[in-house]
C-alpha cells in the first residue's frame, strides 16, 4: 500500500493557464500527457503563434520574423530577444512581451 508520504505531485506548465499534474510513487517514473494530445496542443499553439507573428513583427520590428517563429511565442525567449536588440532591461522586455500577449486580438 502506497502511503501519501510516498507520493509526490509534480505540475508543468503547458501554456500559460494550463497544467497537467502527475504523481508518481518510489517505484513508478513520472508519467506525461498522452502524446498524440500533446502533439495536438504544440500544433495549436504553433498555429496560434504563427499568426501573431505580424503583429509581433509590427511591434518589434527589428526582429525578424524568423526571429519570432523561432521563439515559438515562448515569453522567456521573446523577452530574451526584444532585450537584446532593443537594449532595455529584462523587466522592461518582459513588461513589453507581458503586454503583449495579454492583448490578443
């Protein structure tokens, strides 16, 4: 019998909003999302993404729109290439990505 001391609960995130958690026990391996739903997801997200990259390009135009693909939409890296380029701080950068994703539309 498996003892709630045994177990621990892992969550990662996915996209910004979403988790999946998984437990596992001294003797199972962390399990995952199923891959055919996680390729769905990235496929999603990718397609999200690439149609964004305009606007992202529009805002950020000293990025290249390869730049942007290759972020993936992924805040960290976004943020990461608007500081570099732009020469502002990484709260700024982070400031600018933040509110840029927040304003979807």
């Amino acid at each position: 019998m498996t003892t709630s001391k045994d177990k621990t609960s892992k969550i990662s995130p996915i996209v910004a909003g979403t988790t999946i958690s998984t437990t596992t026990t001294k003797d199972e391996k962390t399990t995952s999302a199923p891959k055919a739903a996680t390729a769905q997801h990235t496929k999603a997200t990718d397609d999200i993404w690439q149609k964004r990259v305009g606007a992202a390009h529009k805002m950020w135009s000293k990025l290249s729109e390869s730049e942007l693909k290759k972020s993936a939409g992924e805040p960290a890296k976004l943020a990461e290439l608007v500081q570099t380029r732009y020469s502002i701080s990484r709260t700024e950068a982070d400031k600018q990505v933040k509110n840029f994703i927040g304003n979807r539309s």
